[in-house]
C-alpha cells in the first residue's frame, strides 16, 4: 500500500511541476510581448494563454 501511495504523490509532484514550467513559460511570453509594445492586454493574455486576471497580478 505504500508504494501506491508514493507513486501517486509523486505523480502528483511531477504534474504540479509541469503546470509551473507552463505558467512561467506563459508569463514569459507575456512580459517579452508586453516589452515590445504593440500589443494590448487582451492580445497578450490570448496568444499566452493566460487570462488577463492572472497577467495584471
């Protein structure tokens, strides 16, 4: 029964991981296109994927 119960937590970690490395990359994308200039808030939250909630934060 342990092993089950580490290999879920584990499991868990590595998805909680990946989800970060997801919103670091969409928060990158997001400040490189606010530095350029041209593009409007809800322009950049669209083509980052995040929603424009979670970019003005």
């Amino acid at each position: 029964m342990g092993g089950k119960v580490l290999e879920l937590e584990s499991d868990k970690l590595i998805e909680q991981g990946l989800e970060l490395g997801r919103l670091e990359n969409q928060m990158a994308t997001a400040v490189k296109m606010l530095q350029v200039g041209k593009y409007t808030i809800e322009e950049i939250a669209d083509i980052s994927g995040l929603t424009v909630k979670k970019y003005v934060r």
